[in-house]
C-alpha cells in the first residue's frame, strides 16, 4: 500500500513536471514571437510569428488563412505600410508615379516644370539658367551703338561679359569709306575666335556663333588699313532664347 502510495505520488509529481516545462517552453515561443525558420504549427488569428529565414516579422491575419509581413528587419523598413492602397497627388510642376500599394513611388518634375509660384525669390542662380543658344535676339546692348576707329591695326572696339555659357551669336555692321578693305574679328577673352572678315563695301553685316563659358568676354576688334574712319553698327550679343523679352537684330 504504501509502495503505490509512492509511486502513485511520483507519477504525479511526472506529470506536473511536464506540464511545467510545457508553460516554459510556451512562454519562451510568445518571448520570441514564435521565432523560427518556419512557420509554427497550429497558428491563430493575430498570432506573432518572427521568420528568422527571412528577418521578418509576421503576424497570423484574422481569417487565419495567411501571414502579413510587418517589419523587415534586414531593410529596417515596416512592411505592413506598403499594403495601404493609396496614390500620392503631385502639386503643380511635380509628377507622380506608382502608389504605396505597390511600395516603389517615384517623384519628379513634370514636363511643364515648376511655376514661378513654386520658387522662392532669389533661389535661382545663374548655373541653374539654360544655356545661350544661337538666335537673333539682342541681349546686349540695349540700345544701339556705332563705335569708330581710323587705327590701322586691330584694336578693340565693342566688348561685353556674358552671364551664361552656350553658343551666343555675335552680329554687327561694317561701315567704310568705299575701297578701303577693312577688317573685323571675333575675340573671346581676347583671343581671336573665328575668321577675319574683310569688306570694302559699305553696310555689310557679319555674324559669327560662339561657344563661351559664362562670365567670358566677347568683343569686336576692327582696323582700316588706310587710317580712315572704320565704324561697326549695332554691335550685338544676341541668343534664342532669352530670359526677358528682347528685340530682333534686324538687317
């Protein structure tokens, strides 16, 4: 009798023991969120599961029919955000593409660009300008001038500092006492660029397109081998597309 007794005892103190070790081992699997390589046996709804193949972790949806990935560890991102369908809506001048459903959303300039409305005042400096493109408008000077010189070698006779880089064109008129072949030359920093041009015929227009750098020097250099009166008309620094309206140089 006592000898069941005893064993009777140590069978339940078995028992207990294992149902011990069950509580631990179910409170260590909600500790780690069920973590593992693979999916836990017998999940519920709103059950935590963190996928160690992965890095994710999960939690059991409430059909109990899937896992939804909400934190990805090896990215440092929540995934559960990604799954909001919404699109986001551009202002004036930005384009939009793709939506957080799908996780990726790219944000640009449209094809109109920014408004003036969008920029701050005094945020645009001259490196984020278009560049000059060749054209007939006048950017320099103003107004019109005649600049004169009787010297008989080549001497500096307009000059003007652009503020953007790209291909300007430079135009003028050659006034010259009939028969006396004068000459007229581009300089650009004072360097020669371009061919000489060389007339004997009164009201000749020349023009010459150069590539520059902003904030270069562009000038006109002219002599009348006979020491008489030689007079360029409307010298210009002109482009397609400036910045304000401008008028045409007209011939």
């Amino acid at each position: 009798m006592s000898q069941n007794f005893t064993d009777d005892c140590f069978a339940g103190s078995h028992v207990a023991q294992e149902d011990l070790q069950n509580i631990e081992n179910n409170f260590a699997a909600l500790k780690s969120s069920f973590s593992g390589g693979s999916a836990p046996a017998n999940p519920v709804a709103g059950m935590w599961w963190f996928d160690t193949s992965a890095n994710i972790l999960k939690i059991r949806n409430e059909a109990n029919s899937a896992w939804l990935d909400m934190y990805d560890f090896a990215n440092q991102r929540v995934l559960m955000a990604l799954r909001v369908v919404s699109t986001v809506v551009g202002g004036t001048g930005i384009s939009v593409s793709g939506n957080l459903a799908s996780g990726n959303v790219t944000v640009g300039i449209s094809s109109g660009g920014v408004g003036s409305t969008q920029l701050a005042g005094g945020a645009v400096t001259a490196v984020k300008i278009a560049n000059y493109t060749a054209g007939n408008y006048v950017v320099y000077p103003q107004a019109a001038i005649s600049p004169s010189t009787t010297s008989t070698s080549m001497i500096e006779m307009f000059k003007a500092r652009v503020h953007r880089g790209g291909t300007v064109r430079v135009r003028w008129r050659v006034s010259v006492t009939s028969g006396d072949l004068c000459g007229t030359r581009v300089y650009v920093n004072g360097s020669a660029y371009g061919p000489l041009r060389e007339t004997h015929i009164p009201n000749t227009d020349f023009y010459n397109d150069v590539m520059v750098l902003a904030g270069e020097t562009v000038s006109i250099y002219g002599f009348n081998p006979n020491g008489h009166t030689l007079t360029i008309h409307k010298p210009s620094i002109c482009c397609g597309n400036p910045i304000e309206p401008a008028l045409s140089w007209t011939e």
